[in-house]
C-alpha cells in the first residue's frame, strides 16, 4: 500500500512539473512578434501620426460615383496590422465600403504592451476618414472585435457622429492594462488613456500560482469573469454606451474561453439606447466575420478559444449576411 501511495505521489508531481513547466515557458517565451503587413493589392499604406494603418478604397457596385459610406476596422489583442484583419478589410471593401484598418497598438518597441493606449489615435483615424476624399463623413461606421470592439464602444461614446457601431465579442467596462512579454501583470495600468489621462478601469483578480498550474491558460477565463463579477466596485470603468445614439449590432458566443463576452455584450445591450445581439451557442471568441475566404491564421484558430471550429464557423456563416445588411441599413444615404 505503501508503495502505491508513493508511486501515486510521484506521478503527481511528475503531472504537476510538467503542466508547471507549461505555464513557466508560457510566461518566460519569447514575445510576440511586431508585424505590420502591407496592405496588398488593392490597399494603401497610411501614416496617422507614429501609427502606420492600411486603407482599402470602396469598391463593388457603384464604385466611383457618389461619396461611399466607410468603416473604421480595430483590431484585438494581436496588435499591429496582420493579415488576417486585411481580408476583413478587403472583403468589406468590396461590399462597397472604403475601409480604414488602423494599428494602434504593437506597431513598434515602445507600444507592445496594452496599456495607456491613446483614444486620440483612434480619433485621428475617424477624423482622417471623414476627410478624405471620395467617403461620406455622414456615414462611418466602427467595427471592432475583441479589444477592438472595447475600443469601438469608446469610440462611439466620444463622437456622436459615427453612424454605426459592430463589437463583436465585446466589453462593457475598460480593464487593466496587460502585456503578453511581462510575467507580473498587476502593476500594469490602464488599457485606454485620454488627454494624457488612464481611463478608469477594472483591475485582474489574479489567479493564484497554483491555479495557473493546474488550471493552465484556461484560467485566464477564469480571471476575466472573476474580475468582472468585481465591476461594481469602479462603477467609472463602465463604457458610456448609453452615449451612443447609432445603431449597435453585438455579436459574441456563448462558449468564449477567453473572457465573459456574451455576458458582457448583455450588460452593454441592457444600457443602450438601440442594440441588437447575436449570440450563438457552439461558438467562442473566433466566432467573427465571414466563413468564405478565410485567412489560414484565422481558420487556425477556429475552436481555439472557445466552442468548437464547427460551432464557430456556423456563427460565422450566419452572421455575415446579418453584418451585412445592418450595416447597409444603418449606413444607407437619407
């Protein structure tokens, strides 16, 4: 019995080292790589200031006459400009929106980390758009997806001129700042500053270290809803969204792993003035845009975050004609 005992003892620790090991290479890996793509064919590169962006003229139908309606496209967490955010781009283009994808994070050395973020660079790249040529100022619209659509709510919180808002798998509160090259995450700020500013936020309930080990990256869900159940005690961390007077389409899925996104959208919806949500049951945080066409990055992470790659998929080939025709309704000319 003896021996057993300790034949079980050691193959615990030996489970535990090895999951233990995991999470220590996860936190001491090297960081993530800059990359800024090019915006391929059909796109120009933009400078707004230090932020490099890619923009895709509208094409489709109609291309050329009148002024076009726009989008503003943010990225998540990835940072910079990838790949991946460029065939969304192109794909809208050709629904007939001139589309600017902006990288306003993660572009450089001095910007890896997601903290203090300045909402003036989103502001400039709203204000860039309205302004050029051939885009109908009337008629912008701000699609963001994950900590893109946390920085699209906040967006459309600050100027009542946007016509239209998609967040998808979205926040209703700024969080903490993070960096994915950083072990200790708690002396990080905030995600968003303003005027120079950090916008209030809801600070991490850190996991303890052995719930990293026997919990692994899934923990990280964890944190999010545990931290999040905790909003009401910095009630200023909430987004404005009742601001917003445009149109709202949340999208989320109900598995997302990697932070509370339905719930999130519903607590948005419930304080909107006018928002509608799409939530789907099977799916996970890369349950967002089109199926058709996908980038081989995106299709690499179907399943990954949540839900199951056909759950995701399905979430996608519903939801794109739907993302489609609210932004055809909200942006159509008076």
């Amino acid at each position: 019995m003896r021996t057993r005992s300790k034949i079980g003892i050691g193959c615990l620790a030996i489970v535990l080292l090895i999951v233990g090991a995991g999470a220590w290479f996860w936190f001491t890996r090297e960081p993530r790589p800059i990359v800024v793509a090019e915006p391929g064919d059909g796109g120009e590169r933009m400078m707004l200031g230090e932020a490099p962006a890619n923009f895709y003229p509208a094409g489709g139908p109609g291309a050329g006459g009148d002024a076009s309606p726009a989008i503003l496209l943010l990225g998540g967490s990835e940072g910079g400009l990838k790949e991946t955010r460029n065939a969304l781009a192109r794909q809208l283009a050709a629904q007939g929106y001139a589309v600017l994808y902006p990288g306003y994070y993660m572009t450089r050395e001095d910007n890896r980390a997601f903290e203090l973020v300045p909402l003036e660079t989103l502001d400039a790249a709203l204000a860039w758009l309205a302004a050029r040529e051939g885009v109908d100022p009337a008629r912008i619209a701000v699609v963001g997806h994950s900590k893109g659509a946390e920085g699209a709510l906040l967006v459309a919180s600050r100027h009542p001129e946007v016509a239209a808002v998609v967040a998808a798998m979205p926040s209703d509160v700024v969080w903490q700042g993070f960096d994915f090259a950083g072990m200790d995450q708690s002396a990080m700020d905030s995600s968003w500053s303003a005027g120079g500013e950090p916008l209030p936020y809801v600070p991490y309930i850190l996991p303890a270290w052995h719930e990293w080990i026997t919990g692994g990256m899934g923990t990280l869900g964890k944190m999010y809803r545990t931290s999040w159940d905790a909003r009401g005690q910095y009630p200023e961390a909430a987004i404005p969204v009742e601001r917003i007077e445009a149109p709202i389409l949340l999208i989320c899925g109900e598995q997302d792993s990697l932070w509370p996104g339905c719930a999130m959208a519903r607590a948005a919806q419930d304080r909107a003035s006018e928002a509608e949500l799409l939530a789907y049951d099977d799916a996970g945080h890369w349950a967002f845009g089109p199926l058709e066409g996908l980038h081989e990055s995106d299709r690499a992470y179907l399943g990954q975050m949540g839900g199951t790659a056909e759950g995701d998929m399905a979430a996608r080939r519903d939801q794109w004609p739907k993302i489609l025709a609210f932004l055809d309704r909200a942006l159509a000319p008076e």
